[in-house]
C-alpha cells in the first residue's frame, strides 16, 4: 500500500500544471533546474522558491519527493557571506569602540624620544604618577601647586583634558593642581621605560639618550628641584665673615635615584661634588645638593641649548639674579 501511494503522489507531481509552466518558462525538467541552481549556483531552497514564484515548502517538498540531496544548511552561501561581514564589521567597531576610545592626546608621545618626551619624562618622574583604577582602565597624572607647570605639560602633549584644582581650608596651604589623561597605550609605553606604580620610593634611573639628558633633568628640577642663595657666615683669616653661596638641590624618595643622578651629572656635567643625604627632619625622603660650582656647571648643562623652549621661569630667573649678584 505504501509503494503504490508513492507511485500516485509521484504520477501526481509529474502531471502538475504548476510545475509544467515552471519547466515551460525554464526550459528545462523540474528536477535539474532545483539541482542545477541549488549546487551549481548555490541557491537556498528560500532562494529558488522567490525565483519562480512559489512557497518555499512546496520547494522543500519537491526536492524530497524528486530525490533531489540538499546541501548542509552551514554552506556559505552568498546570503550567508553578507550576514557574516556584518557581524564582523560590526564586531570590530566594537572593539575599536572599547580598545581605541579616543584619547584626548598625543597617545604616541612617549614612543619616540625628542627634547619635549625627555622634559615631560623627568618632570613625570618627579611630580606624576601611573595607576590603574578598579574597572581596569590605565591613567597618568601630573600634580603640582604650581599651574603654569601643568599647563606647560597639558601644552606640549596636545592634551584637551581639563586640569582639576584642589582647594584646600588651610590658607596655608597651595591649592593643587592635576592633570589626569586615560591612556592605555602611554601607560604600556612608560612601563616598558622602566616606570612603575608607586614609583616615588623604588625608582630608579631609567636609560635615556646621552643627547636628551639636559632636557630630562630639566624637566626633573622643575618637578622636584629648588635654588636657593644668600651670604652665610664662615670662618675666615682675611676678615671676610660672609661668602655668597648657591645651593641647587634635587629631592626624591628613592635614594639610589638621586645617586644614579649624581653619577649622570659627574660623567657628562663634569660636576665635582655633590651629597645625597636625607632632607632635615624628613626619614623618608633624601635630596641631593650641589654647591656654587657645581650649580653653575649643571645650570649651563641643562639650559645649554639655544633652542631650550621648556622650562620652568621662575627658578631660571632665580639662577639669573644670583649670577647678577656674583656678577657673572
């Protein structure tokens, strides 16, 4: 009984009138125009039912009942190919979205050395700091009481970030300033510097281009370092009880930086002194010190080019009305 009712249902499709007009239209059998635009043209059964017109069931039925095998519904069809691109596509505007946000600044600045990387750099060292917060996301800060420094900063790394202030109830006390820039790439790039979080205890001299050492202890005195002059008393046979003295003085709180420094400064300053020792009253930061010789020999290492653009006005100046008082 089965076999005689496949043989009817089988007498009945060959006699259909719809499938007689396809094939007429065609020009071809019912069974190699499926074949044919389902493996040679890779048409899905959706694909050919919208060519002639018809349900798509009634194609998936004609391809069971003509025995004709259907591809694996996984194939890439031309359909399936657009679908896929535009996941991908927008899978990668994701990732761009979350990987390469916009950073309000010259992300590179810290991949290629030049005099401004160099200035930034030191003063890094002496007044910024690199963290990650708790969602993950990389940051490098600069703080400072003194504004024009950060500006300075914020100016030769195009940065459009705002600088916070900090005010403080003690009118004692400077307000402070901060300089806040997200950036994963900059972050990566100071790390492979040698730079740290938590730095200001264990850091240490990172290797920098004999050509960019002005502009990086530059950048570092304008951060942590102070000038300071004036007639002490002294002891002398020919009757002469006071001695004008320049004092240049570096601070930090690693030890081995500032001796690091002081080895840097006598190689390529030709500087002939200088002490590391602990600040007065402070055990957990040191300084290094420079008397008068020596800090008019590393005045005119780091501000020895013509073309110096960075520094911080207030303690050139200073260096300058000591030298109008030594008449130099």
């Amino acid at each position: 009984m089965v076999f005689f009712g496949i043989v009817s249902s089988m007498r009945k499709i060959k006699e259909s009138q719809r499938i007689h007009q396809i094939e007429a239209q065609w020009g071809g059998s019912i069974k190699k125009l499926f074949y044919n635009w389902h493996w040679k043209k890779n048409l899905t059964h959706k694909e050919i039912a919208e060519k002639i017109g018809i349900p798509r069931s009634s194609v998936t039925r004609w391809f069971r009942q003509f025995k004709i095998t259907s591809q694996s519904c996984q194939r890439m069809t031309k359909r399936r190919w657009q679908i896929r691109l535009v996941k991908v596509l927008r899978q990668r505007k994701k990732q761009q979205f979350v990987f390469d946000s916009p950073c309000l600044a010259n992300k590179h600045f810290f991949k290629k050395w030049t005099p401004e990387m160099a200035y930034v750099l030191g003063y890094f060292v002496a007044d910024g700091c690199m963290f990650v917060n708790p969602r993950g996301s990389r940051y490098i800060e600069f703080s400072s009481a003194d504004l024009k420094s950060i500006q300075r900063i914020q100016g030769i790394m195009n940065s459009e970030h705002s600088i916070g202030k900090r005010e403080f109830d003690n009118p004692n006390w400077k307000n402070g300033y901060r300089l806040q820039i997200g950036s994963k790439e900059m972050f990566n790039d100071l790390s492979v510097i040698g730079f740290t979080q938590n730095k200001s205890k264990i850091i240490k001299m990172p290797v920098i281009p004999k050509e960019f050492l002005p502009d990086f202890i530059r950048g570092y005195f304008d951060g942590d370092g102070s000038i300071s002059y004036g007639f002490h008393k002294r002891n002398d046979r020919n009757g002469k009880p006071l001695q004008f003295r320049i004092v240049m003085s570096f601070a930090s709180g690693s030890k081995e930086f500032l001796e690091q420094l002081k080895l840097i400064l006598c190689k390529f300053a030709s500087v002939q002194g200088g002490c590391v020792s602990r600040k007065s009253k402070d055990e957990e930061n040191f300084q290094l010190a420079f008397s008068t010789h020596d800090s008019k020999i590393i005045f005119q290492f780091i501000y020895r080019k013509d073309s110096v653009r960075h520094f911080l006005e207030r303690k050139y100046n200073k260096f300058q009305e000591a030298f109008e008082i030594m008449q130099i």
